[in-house]
C-alpha cells in the first residue's frame, strides 16, 4: 500500500498532533472514509468521537486513559479510542504518548463482538492500522522518519511504498 | 509522491468541520469538561500515590469502573464525585480546579469604524475623530463580547 501521512488540521493543537493516512490516488483520510461510512447511522457518536479528538489536541492531550490500549503486537502503539458500553463505534488509532496520534478506520463493534478477530470489517480496519504502525516503526528505526524539537510532529519522509 | 518533505502536509477534512460546526456550545462544553475532570481526576489519584485498582478499592468500585470514569465519557452524578472527593480527601470543588478551556472553531471578527466631525478644529490634541470596536463571536452561539473599545 502506498501512502502519506497527513496531519489533520480541525483536531491538532498544542497539546497533541492528530494525524491519518491518504492512499496514493485517494482524496480522503482513513479517518474521512470512516466518518463517510458511519455519519449516516451514527452521526450523534461520529460527532462525539471527533469532539473528544479535538480536545485531545487542543487541551488535554491523547492520554492513555482516553483509549483502549494494547489492540495490536505488543509496543506497537496500536490501540482504539475508548467506547462506552452502549456505543457501537470503534475507531482504531496509533498514540505516541500523550503528544500525537494516528487515526485510522474502524467500525461498528456488535453486540458479543469480544475482539476485533471475530468480525471481518474490524479485523481488516485492526490489520491496515498494525501494519503502518509495522511501517511507521521501522522508518523511525532507520531515521527516516524522526520527532521533531519540540517532540510533538512526526517528521522526515512520510511517504510510504510497497517498492521500497 | 514527494519522498524529501519535513513535516507533514496539513490536510483540512470538509466532513470534519461541518461535524464540528454542528455541535452547539452545550455540547462542546459537556465534551472539554468530562474530559477535563476524568483527566483531572487521573492527575489527583496519581498524587495520592494511589493505582487504579487500589483506588476502586477506596471507593468500593470494580476497577473496570474507573476505568470508565478515567476515560473523559463518564457522566459524573454528585454523589459519585463525593465519594471520589471523600477518598482522596479533598474538596468536592478541587475535583474541577483545572483551568477551564474553551474551543472555539470558528471566529467572526466584525471591525466597525465611524468617522465623527471633530468638535474642535484640525491641529488641537484635545481631537475626537474615530471609534474603533472589535468583536468576537462563534458561529453557533455569540459571544459578543467587546475585546477593546477604543476612541482616538
């Protein structure tokens, strides 16, 4: 898959970066195409999901507590955004500490859903979110991908490719 | 694709502000300040030098409990933040003592300028010629309160 990481503006602020991903040819986000897939059914969650990342970003940063951690391979980062027990809307993310995020897709989580292995939408939007973080990882391994000064922005080539 | 930029490309999603211009002022302010108190919250436990589970065990909750209180979606009843003010021994008003924050998404600066006649001629320092007045205000709910009000 190729791809490029973009910082989403209406939710970033000084507390904490929001970032997601466009595919090569793609004109929206993953985090797009997960509003466009749920607005429909879940507006009143979609609406509530997106207030709570802008406050992340702009006043309490993406504390831990906010999310489910541990979603993907141990360390990887991969977790989903913390959903009450009558809320139906999972959304899969990237946190790196309290100062980014990456946001990907997710879906809704069905009642008797334990784990996003037993659904088939859930586990591809789980896989496509483990993998970038596989990628996002190794780019900062080899210092191709670092943090900037402040330690709050991703920075360096942060464009991926299959060729590569 | 550009494999030499800095910093990432900032991207502004259309279906993500029109979402955020939908959310009156009352919702806004529920959201921040949940999220405020269970980050608040987090910040007090820690202090009392307390873990999640031994804290649930102060206020006789099941840790998945507190987990959901520490997760900024929790509707706290003021029993509920009695028993917490009670557990870690601090007043009920010191579970909000953080400093508030407003988002404001968007912002209408209306600048409005009225030339008047000067009462006394051109060349006098005791000159009245314009009243200058700045306003601020959302898009869902005004706040039109005046930043400076000036006359020069």
């Amino acid at each position: 898959m190729n791809y490029e990481i973009v910082e989403l503006e209406e939710l970033s602020g000084c507390k904490a970066t929001v970032y997601s991903i466009i595919k090569e040819g793609d004109r929206l986000t993953l985090f797009d195409h997960f509003i466009k897939e749920h607005v429909g059914q879940y507006r009143e969650e979609i609406r509530f999901i997106i207030n709570r990342l802008q406050e992340m970003g702009k006043t309490t940063g993406a504390r831990e507590q906010f999310f489910k951690c541990n979603e993907g391979k141990p360390g990887d980062g991969v977790c989903a955004l913390y959903d009450e027990p009558d809320k139906e809307l999972r959304l899969y993310c990237i946190r790196y500490g309290k100062v980014a995020i990456l946001l990907g897709g997710g879906g809704p989580k069905k009642r008797g859903t334990k784990a996003w292995q037993d659904d088939k939408k859930l586990t591809k939007e789980a896989q496509t979110i483990i993998s970038i973080s596989n990628d996002i990882t190794n780019r900062l391994k080899e210092g191709e991908i670092y943090w900037s000064a402040n330690g709050s922005q991703l920075s360096g080539n942060l464009n991926f490719s299959d060729h590569e | 694709m550009n494999k030499k930029q800095k910093a990432a490309k900032k991207y502004s999603s259309a279906l993500i502000s029109g979402l955020l211009n939908e959310t009156t002022t009352a919702e806004k302010l529920q959201v921040s300040t949940k999220m405020q108190v269970a980050a608040h919250l987090q910040d007090l436990i820690s202090a009392a030098g307390l873990s999640k589970g031994a804290f649930a065990e102060k206020v006789n909750k099941n840790p998945s409990e507190i987990t959901k209180w520490l997760s900024g979606t929790h509707n706290f009843t003021v029993d509920t933040l009695c028993e917490i003010a009670l557990a870690l021994n601090v007043p009920v008003a010191e579970l909000f003592a953080f400093e508030q924050t407003q988002v404001i998404n968007k912002v209408q600066i209306v600048v409005s300028s009225k030339v008047t006649r000067p009462a006394v001629p051109f060349g006098s320092p005791l000159i009245t010629c314009c009243d200058t007045q700045f306003y601020f205000a959302t898009s869902k709910q005004p706040l039109l309160f005046p930043l400076t009000s000036f006359t020069s």
